[in-house]
C-alpha cells in the first residue's frame, strides 16, 4: 500500500508536469510500450522490496545492503550485456563489498526478510537500469520515468488490494491514524512518495 502511494504521489507530478509542458510528453506506441513493461515490473518489485527491507530491519541496514546496487550494475552490464569491465572498476567495487559484507554480520536487527528483500530490490533496479537503456533510444529520461511510474502503478495496485486489502480497511489505517494522527500520516505519505519520484 506505501509503494502505492509513493508511485501515485509520482504519477501526479508526472501527469501535472507533463500539462504545463515541463516536459513536453514523448508519445508513445505499442512497440515502446513491450519494451517499458519490464522495465516497469522491474521498479515496482524494486521500490516495494525496499519498501519490505525498510519494515522489517533498520533503516541503516537496508540502505547498507543497497549500497552493493553499483556492483549488480557492473556484473549485469559485463555479463548480461557483455560489456568489458575495466578491472580497476572491480576493485574500487571490491571495498564496498567487503564492508556490506562486515556490516551485515554486525547488524543487530539482521532478518533474512530484510536481508533478501533487499537483495531482491538490489537485482530489480539493475535490471529496470538496463531494460530503460533499451527504451531511452527514442525518448528522454524523463518521460520514460513518467511511463515507468504509470505502468508500475498500475502493476502494483491489484498485488495490494488482494495481499493488504482487507487488513489496511480492518485495522492498518485506523492503527496508522492512531499512533501519528490523521494530518501526519497522509503528509507523510505524500512527503515520501515526492522525494522517491524525484530522488529517481
């Protein structure tokens, strides 16, 4: 449901964005729109695992573990797109590794939830990183982030009805309201659901 609502809070902007013209919308056809589904599907897994990993371990972890994306990208781009490596590219990824790897036996609130979670967000950003370069020959970024953010709102809708549905109208909004109060949860949502689309 928050990854619902991050998306929409971003599909607004985008929608609002493109009526006064910043940026002007790139049309779109059937042959573009096969190439941005995956990529679509892509960044809803992504942004609702990471949205699982930030509820079930620290903040701090999750953010440490998504902090391996850089060396997913490279291992994608030189074995899945073939690209050659540099290996001075490795080892400056080699660090990072090592600390992901020391701060994970560490971590204190360490869960396999948080933890694949995270991994699964990991792989579906690397994943929607090369799929939109396929999709970039014919439209700006911008506009395929807008795309993107439509399709996956709309990918994202039924999985959350159907698996929180139910709970959300039973107890999960009234027991939001409760402990933040009406004004700061919806501002909250919005605030976050803003930051997300632009952070991207």
């Amino acid at each position: 449901f928050v990854s619902v609502i991050h998306l929409f809070v971003g599909v607004v902007y985008c929608l609002v964005s493109w009526a006064v013209g910043l940026p002007k919308r790139a049309p779109i056809d059937s042959n573009l729109l096969k190439l941005l589904i995956p990529v679509a599907v892509c960044h809803g897994l992504g942004h609702v695992t990471s949205n699982v990993s930030f509820a079930a371990v620290a903040v701090s972890f999750t953010h440490t573990i998504k902090a391996l994306e850089p060396f997913f990208n490279a291992a994608a781009s030189q074995f899945i797109l073939g690209q050659s490596i540099p290996i001075t590219l490795w080892l400056s990824l080699a660090p990072v590794v090592i600390g992901v790897s020391m701060a994970s036996l560490t971590e204190l609130s360490f869960n396999w939830t948080g933890f694949i979670s995270a991994m699964i967000s990991n792989i579906s950003f690397t994943y929607r990183s090369i799929y939109s370069k396929k999709a970039m020959t014919d439209m700006d970024s911008t506009n395929v982030y807008a795309y993107i953010s439509i399709i996956a709102l709309f990918v994202c809708i039924p999985p959350a009805l159907i698996f929180e549905g139910p709970q959300l109208l039973k107890h999960g909004f009234n027991d939001a309201i409760a402990k933040v109060g009406m004004t700061k949860f919806i501002s909250d949502l919005f605030w976050v659901g803003m930051f997300y689309h632009l952070y991207n």
